[in-house]
C-alpha cells in the first residue's frame, strides 16, 4: 500500500468547564466554555479522542484530534484506504472517523478549531456529521497500532479533494451527543502519537491502495506500486488500452 503521512499540522482540541457548565455548552463549544489545542509542535504525545466527567465538580472535558492529509496527487478513488495510528494508552471508549474541515497542511490545529468538524451545528449529533469509518472498539492499555478502515464517501473525497482532513472522535458520548452519567477518567480517554519533525516512527498516516491495480506487475502486488514511470498509480485507470 502507498502511503501518506499525516501533516505536522494535526493535534488535539479540549473543551471543558467551567465547574456544572452543562453537557450541551461544553460539547458545542458555545463560547460558555473553554478551548484549547495541543498541536504536535508542542508535544508529540498528548490525549488523543475521550470524554472525562466527575460528578463531584460537574466538569466536563471532551477532546477531539484533528489530522490533514496531502491528497492532491490522488485523481481516482483508491480501492481501499486505512487510518493508522498508534497509541501510547487506550481505553474502552469507542472512537470513530468524520470529516472534519481543519486542519490544512500549513497551519496548526487551534482551539476555534473543536466544531471544524463538516456539517456541525447547534446541538449537533451523528445524523449531522459525515462519517468516515465504522465505530471502532477499544480496549486494553498500552502501545497498540490501530488500522481503521475507511469507507466509500472517504475513498471518494481522497480522490476530489486535495487535502483531506480527518476528526477522530470519542464515539459513546461526542459523536452521539450523549452526557455521561457518572465518573469518567481514563476509561473513555486514548493517549496516542501524533506527527513530529524527529521521524515517522510513530506518525498517523493514510495508507491506500490504488484503484485498478489489484494484480500484480513483473511479481509485485498492486498494492505495493506507487507509481509508474513517474505518474501516480491511482492516477492510471489504462495501461496500454487494458482497464
């Protein structure tokens, strides 16, 4: 599969509080509330997606993460594509994809960026938004590398658009506007890696495979060409007449 690295762009937006501000304000952001983002360029290990909660002062935190991929020399919808990811801690929260509007691959994720997630609203919910994968299930602690798949309206806008950005989300309370109850700390709350200028090692990156190679060439799998002779294999549909 080829592959592309997440912009150093990307990081993590919180809002929170103040004490008993209410679910509502803090999950939309509504000006009640505060803000604020941890870009890579600060730290390259932060939280990633989560909701906390203490009944004891009524503080909410919800964090979102926001990532930017360079798509523009993608012309054709891959036939496949993942969001890889690692984490340094992981809960039993659940996450999930959406389409988000920010970050671009120039400018690093800020705090009014919380709601850049497409199709946001007053008193949104998943029916607003655009989701890009499946909910995916979390579990255990610990290092572990997350594959998720994305779906066909991500595979489409990866070959329509030239950047592509991506909100991953606490899935059981932010993406289905749902206030916890009770205590919430490390239980719905992911630590994860995000892009940095030391190395890839442990970089978000956007793996794909190319539309119209699914067999092999001279012995190497579709998956693994990039290229041929200098143009971009997802930008080839033709060779020599053969779809």
């Amino acid at each position: 599969m080829a592959i592309i690295y997440a912009a150093t762009t990307d990081g993590g937006v919180r809002s929170y509080g103040p004490t008993n501000t209410s679910w509502d304000s803090v999950h939309d952001n509504d000006g009640s509330t505060y803000a604020f983002a941890v870009p890579t360029a600060a730290d390259s290990i932060i939280y990633g997606p989560g909701v906390q909660y203490s009944t004891g002062t009524g503080v909410f935190n919800i964090y979102r993460t926001f990532f930017a991929f360079d798509v523009s020399g993608i012309s054709d919808a891959p036939g496949s594509a993942n969001f890889v990811f690692k984490t340094n801690t992981y809960s039993n929260g659940d996450i999930i994809i959406v389409k988000a509007t920010k970050p671009d691959t120039s400018s690093n994720v800020a705090g009014s960026d919380f709601n850049a997630l497409t199709g946001w609203q007053s008193g949104f919910n998943n029916t607003h938004l655009t989701a890009y994968s499946a909910k995916v299930s979390g579990a255990g602690s610990g290092t572990a590398v997350h594959t998720v798949a994305l779906n066909s309206t991500a595979l489409s806008d990866i070959a329509s658009l030239s950047t592509l950005a991506i909100c991953l989300m606490n899935y059981d309370h932010d993406y289905v506007d749902s206030a916890p109850t009770s205590n919430l700390s490390a239980t719905q709350q992911f630590g994860m890696y995000f892009a940095n200028s030391t190395g890839t090692g442990n970089d978000p990156y956007l793996e794909y495979t190319a539309a119209g190679f699914s067999h092999e060439i001279s012995g190497v799998t579709g998956g693994n060409i990039n290229s041929v002779s200098g143009v971009l294999a997802a930008s080839i549909s033709d060779r020599s007449g053969v779809e």
